[in-house]
C-alpha cells in the first residue's frame, strides 16, 4: 500500500508528501475532510512540492478537494503542482478547474 501524508504546516496551509495514486487517495481524501472541518472561512493551500508520483486518481482528489472547500466556503489555491499532475490536467482539459498559485 502506498503512504501519502498531509502535514498541516499552518492552520490553513497543508503539505502534501508521497503518491497520489488509487491506493493513497481515499484515505487522503478522508484525511483532508477532517483537517478541513475545523476551518470556517478563507484561502487553503495546498503544496504538492512533495509528491513524488500521481495517477488519475490523483487528479480527481485535488477535484473532490475542491468540491469539499467549496462546500465549506473555503478557497483552495494549489503550489508547487507536479509537471506530472498537471500535464493529466491539461490533457483531460481540467487544468482550468485548478486553482494555481502564480
């Protein structure tokens, strides 16, 4: 099984270290609906600086990510997006979802 952490580094600011496959998402999945919860208004970041590898399913957590703080009201913004990652995005033509940092 694939280990994938998420380190909350500041209190909306959450760092993302491993694979982001089939095996390691749900449980990321789980992990950041939890570490989201206690968090009621503003901007999230979420660095993947730190992702050593990714798949599609990879892809569809970071849309589901988006999904759960929008449902929160929250603003998610992406650093440090993988070449990997984001060649998927442009290819299934999901890039323009994906809120980046500059």
């Amino acid at each position: 099984m694939t280990q994938i952490t998420i380190e909350q580094v500041k209190p909306a600011y959450f760092l993302i270290t491993g694979e982001l496959n089939v095996y390691s998402v749900p449980q990321a999945e789980r992990q950041m609906a939890v570490l989201l919860s206690p968090i009621s208004a503003g901007e999230v970041c979420i660095d993947l600086q730190a992702v050593t590898r990714c798949d599609s399913a990879g892809l569809a957590l970071l849309v589901a990510w988006l999904r759960l703080a929008k449902r929160q009201q929250l603003t998610l913004v992406y650093h440090h997006l993988p070449e990997q990652l984001l060649q998927m995005a442009r290819v299934t033509e999901v890039d323009s979802l994906l809120p980046l940092s500059a």
